[in-house]
C-alpha cells in the first residue's frame, strides 16, 4: 500500500512528475488533497532542493504549483475500475464553466487513480463561516455557485455533485466562487460513479431523500446542499446538525433554523432551497434570476402588466384565427421525415478527412469521429485510439504530426494526455465486448496489454495485468482467424514462462 506522508517525505516525485508540498484536504473518505510542484514547468530541476520550507507563493518562482487529489489505496484499480475513473475522467474534462474548478490531467500510480488540479492560494467557503459578510458578497456567492450547478444539471444526462458544502466550493485568483469535486464522486444519469460508497457525499449536508432507499441522484438534493451551505455560513451551523435531511425527515415539527440579520429575500430563498419537499425547492437556474436581482421570489410589476398584454393579444389573435377557419378550410402542409445519414456512411466520411494531408479535414474528422465514438460505435472508437495512441504505423504517426503531438523514438507521445485518451478508448472497446467486431477487440485488447509489458515512459510496468489482456486479446484473435496476431501473442506470452 502507497502510504502518501512517507512518500512525501522520501522527497521522490509523485507518478515522476510532482514534488508534494502539504497536505491541503486528509478528512475526505475516499481521497487526500497535496499542494505539488509540477517539475516539468520548472527550467532546472536541480533546484529542487532549494524549495524545501517555502511556501507555495515562493515556490511559484520555480516552477507551477498545483493541486493534486490522490485516492486512498483502498482504491486500488482492478481492469473495469481503470475504465470506469477513465470514464468519469472524460466527462469531467469536456466540463467547462467559470465557476467549476476543472482537472487538467489524470493518471494512475501505482495503482492509485489521481487527478491534478489547479492550485487555488485563496483556499475554500470554509473561511467565510460565522464571518461578518457583506450580503451582496453572498448574493454573489449564491449567484457564481448556482452557475456552475446549472451548467452540470442542464448536460444530458446530467452531473449531479452530491456533496456540495464549504470545503467544495473554492475561491480563485479572480475572487469568484468555483464548484470542486464534481463528477468523479457524483453520479451521472443515475450511474454510480466508481468511487462513491452507497450514501457518497457529507452526512450534514445531505437532503432528506438521500436516507431513502433506492432512490436515484437528482438536482433537487444539490440545491438543498446548497441552502445547508449558505446557512453554516451565515451562522457558522449546518442547519440540522450533522444528521442534515435525515433529521428532517425523521421529524416532521421540525422547524427551520433561524437566521438572524438577513434580508428577508435572502432567507425566504434559503428556506425554499431547504423544504423538505424537493419539489419545492427552486431550482439552480431560478436561484441564478434570483441572485441576479437580489430578490426572493422574484417580483416585477410589469410582469402584471406583460401577462394582461399577452392574454389580450391571445384572445383578439384567437377570435380572429376562429372567423378566418369559418370561412377558409386551412392548407395542410405535410413535412417529409428527415433522413438520417446511416452511421457508416458518417464513419467513411469522417475517416476520409482524417487521412487527408489538410490539417483542417483532420481536425473536421476527429470531431465528426469523435461523437460516432461517444455513441460506442466501435470503428470510431477504435480509429480515435489508433490516432493517439502507442503505433508506429506511418498513417498514425502522420496524423500526430499534423496535430502538433510531440512522440519519442518508440512513436509513443511524450505527453501522457494522449496515451491516457487512447487507452481510455482500447477499454471502452474491450468493456463493450460486441462480438460483430472481434478483429477490432483482439487489436484494441493487445495493444492495452503493450503499455503494461513493454517498456515506455508513461506505464508502469504491471506484467499481471498484461498476461490477463494478452489472453483476453488471443481469445477474440482465434474468433476473428488472425493467425498473424496470435503469433505475437503467443511470444508475449513465452516471456512470462
């Protein structure tokens, strides 16, 4: 087991890469948070030795300083589980938005998933709690958190964060207010993230249809995550105690907590976001209106007036459209269905423009591939990772050198981005196991197992699981008759004899 105190101690790089300064964050239940430098940014890595005892602020002077979340080695990673934080990983880096704290690379180490993150010198929420604040700085606070919480609710399928508090909403060089740990802890789309226990978040900030059985992640406990917030900093008190919505639901007298020296908008806001009932609560767009005007529920005279409007303009257009039916029989007009372009003519056409010599047709037919690959089709997903990955093949190191990505005399790239993508697609064709594709599964199976027994500069060496793909590979190669393939895996597998 990877004991983090005592590798920072022993002063080796994390993964290679990162020197840990301090722990930032120890109390969460799946991971520890480090502040590290990045020692690829610096220009003269010799002077590592002089960082010792500097703060971060000085250390910047060296080289770049992140933050790096490391899961607990309880977390160790079998096959499906590299897929699934793989998975999780890809949703969470096309996340973008102002007030979402966005992990910039991943890996695994050891066995050990992390993620790297930027380094925020201003800390977290958790430095407002029980402070005298200016209430236009919470309506701000209000409006840049419901901001990056409706971004994550309006994707399809949507993020659900499931444990927003404090501690998760940090403070960044511009003084906004930005959502962390979304994503790799939450669900999607009612799937359990791989690294959620059965109740995943923080017991305090829970709402009180998390305690119920089998229920399913919703927007609406967020909000109330988000109400408990608000309240811990305005009072320095979550507002049920630690039980949060379980103590709400157990009791039905329970009131409201009291919110002493608030504007009545403001407090009739965070009691909507606490009701028991979730379908009273607002939602993250409407607190978005709300903070924006400073107001709770919103008010507006010529809202009255607007709606008159329209309702007289609705019954003159109505009885005028009456008489017009009355003396005219109204055209039909018949809308032929609109052809959908079947998927492998899409396919052909996207690996037209990749294998063209103009970098635009390249770029044209990676997005184009690209989303046949997040519809699981496996040609695509199989063409995304031979363009990134591990290959010698003139076309796919062609396609690399158009994109500009740096590879070393093996052809494999020297930024581990890329690896990572590809191995990310070889297992999600592996983990879709269709058996139409068996030529692909084999070739796809056999070049996971390369990272993990040949020697490169991104992997670790792990021959188990190697052994485990190579014979995973064999069994699809013997479906698919490709006797040329087998033969490489039979002397691969001669080295583990």
């Amino acid at each position: 087991m990877l004991d983090i105190e005592q590798f920072a101690e022993s002063g080796e790089l994390f993964d290679g890469h990162y020197k840990l300064i301090r722990p930032l964050s120890t109390d969460g239940a799946t991971a520890d948070v480090w502040t590290a430098l990045d020692t690829n940014t610096m220009s003269d890595i010799s002077q590592l030795n002089e960082i010792e005892g500097l703060t971060e602020d000085e250390i910047e002077a060296y080289g770049l300083v992140i933050a790096i979340k490391i899961y607990r080695p309880h977390n160790a990673l079998d096959i499906e589980g590299e897929q699934r934080f793989r998975d999780e990983y890809m949703i969470v880096f096309n996340c973008h938005h102002t007030n979402l704290i966005h992990p910039t690379h991943f890996s695994i180490f050891q066995g050990i998933p992390y993620l790297v993150l930027p380094y925020c010198r201003f800390g977290s929420s958790e430095r407002l709690i029980g402070r005298e604040i200016d209430e236009n700085e919470i309506w701000k606070y209000i409006l840049d958190v419901s901001s990056g919480l409706a971004y994550l609710h309006a994707l399809q399928p949507p993020i659900i964060h499931q444990d927003i508090k404090p501690g998760n909403i940090l403070i960044d060089d511009n003084n906004n207010f930005a959502i962390t740990d979304f994503g790799i802890s939450s669900k999607r789309g009612g799937q359990h993230g791989y690294y959620e226990e059965e109740n995943s978040g923080t017991m305090a900030y829970m709402a009180p249809e998390r305690f119920e059985e089998e229920v399913e992640p919703e927007p609406e406990s967020d909000i109330w995550a988000v109400g408990a917030t608000l309240c811990e900093i305005l009072t320095g008190n979550v507002p049920f105690g630690e039980e949060g919505g379980w103590a709400q639901l157990q009791d039905a007298t329970i009131g409201m907590p009291a919110l002493p020296k608030i504007s009545p908008d403001l407090q009739r806001l965070i009691y909507a976001c606490l009701a028991k009932d979730k379908t009273q609560r607002p939602t993250a767009q409407q607190l978005i209106e709300s903070a924006k005007a400073k107001q709770y529920p919103i008010k507006s005279k010529k809202s009255l007036y607007i709606t008159l409007i329209i309702i007289g303009i609705l019954l003159i257009g109505g009885l005028s459209f009456g008489l017009t039916r009355f003396f005219t029989e109204p055209e039909v007009v018949v809308t032929p269905p609109v052809q959908e372009t079947p998927i492998n003519e899409r396919y052909d056409a996207a690996l037209r423009n990749m294998n063209s010599e103009n970098l635009d047709s390249l770029n044209k037919g990676l997005l184009e591939m690209e989303k046949l690959a997040g519809d699981d089709y496996v040609p695509a997903l199989y063409q995304m990772a031979f363009t990134y990955g591990w290959y010698s093949d003139s076309i796919s190191v062609k396609r690399k050198q158009m994109l500009g990505i740096e590879m070393d005399e093996t052809y494999i790239p020297k930024s581990d981005r890329y690896s990572n993508k590809a191995v990310a697609f070889f297992t999600r064709i592996m983990e879709l196991n269709d058996s139409t594709y068996a030529d692909l599964n084999a070739n796809a199976t056999y070049r996971l197992a390369c990272y993990y027994v040949m020697p490169n500069s991104i992997y670790q060496p792990n021959y188990e699981k190697g052994k485990r793909y190579l014979l995973r590979s064999k069994e699809w190669a013997t479906i698919a008759g490709d006797q040329t393939l087998i033969e490489k895996i039979d002397r691969g597998l001669a080295t583990f004899e």
